[in-house]
C-alpha cells in the first residue's frame, strides 16, 4: 500500500494561523505528536507549545498524527510533519492511498476537493506552490501535480490520468 503526500513551504509568520484556524488543531482528534525542544533538550506534544512560530525559530522537525482530519475531504490517519529552517517551515500531509481510492483509482472527485481545498491556502498564506503525489511528493517523479494559484484543477487531474500513472478515476 502506497502514501500519498502533500508538500508545500510556509513562511513562518503563518504557521500559528495554519494550524489553528484551518486544521483547528486546539479540538482535532489527534492520536499522538512529538516535537523535540532543543531549548530544554526534551521530547514535549504539539499542546505544549504555545507559539509554533517562536518554537520552530529553531531548525528542526516535529509530527502531529490525527485519526481524522478534514482537508477538503474527510482523511484518517494523517500524518502531519513539520520541518523548519528557521524562516520558511515544509509543511507535509502524509495518508494511506487509499484514503483517495475507489477500487484501486484515485477518485478524481475526492482528489479535486483536497487539491481546491489546498489552492484556497495558496492565497491566504502566500504559497508558492503545492505538491500532490506518491511519498516523497516532491520528487519529480513521484509528484502527480503541482499546483499555483493559477493552476487549472480540473485540467491538471485529466492530464495526469492520460498519463495513467495509477491514474485517476475521471468517471
């Protein structure tokens, strides 16, 4: 079984707003997350930071596991990573294939409320650019789109499925 992966990067200045107003993290039902604080050298949870901002000044890496997380369609068992380089964090949502899968496809349906769900954010926290695709997402190879404020969902998701790269489902 494959996972599926989205990758973007977020200027630090947004990521309290991320986390509480669009995944609303504070009343999610989140299964376990590590963070490791390099100011106490110890191992703490996502409730124990009270500024991801202040906290992710410092390089490093931390996990959010949630049972359930809405990203424009309901997804179990999603990963969330977070990785920061002091000024910009990778912020990357990681979920079992089948989560998107009808009968083995992707379903293009499921598939299209995620992708408009994630270009929503692309305005409201100045995102370059999303990528979807296979772990890692962000190899060339692996990413099945790429998408800007521009991008054309609809176009993309049937341009891809003529690739038929375990295509997806356009029915």
């Amino acid at each position: 079984m494959d996972n599926l992966e989205v990758v973007f990067d977020i200027h630090i200045s947004y990521i309290d707003k991320l986390l509480t107003d669009e995944l609303d993290i504070i009343s999610a039902s989140i299964k376990s997350s590590h963070f490791y604080d390099q100011t106490t050298t110890k191992d703490i949870e996502f409730d124990d930071i009270y500024s991801f901002s202040a906290f992710l000044l410092n390089p490093g890496t931390g996990t959010i596991l949630f049972e359930v997380l809405e990203l424009g369609t309901e997804l179990k068992e999603v990963l969330l990573i977070i990785s920061s380089d002091a000024e910009y964090i990778t912020v990357e949502f990681n979920f079992v294939e089948t989560e998107l899968s009808y009968e083995g496809v992707l379903d293009t349906m499921k598939c299209l409320h995620m992708l408009n769900y994630f270009q929503k954010l692309i305005q409201l926290y100045h995102i370059p650019s999303i990528k979807f695709g296979y772990e890692p997402a962000a190899d060339k190879d692996m990413c099945l789109i790429k998408i800007t404020k521009h991008t054309d969902l609809l176009q993309s998701v049937r341009n891809q499925w003529k690739l038929n790269r375990k295509g997806f489902n356009i029915e």
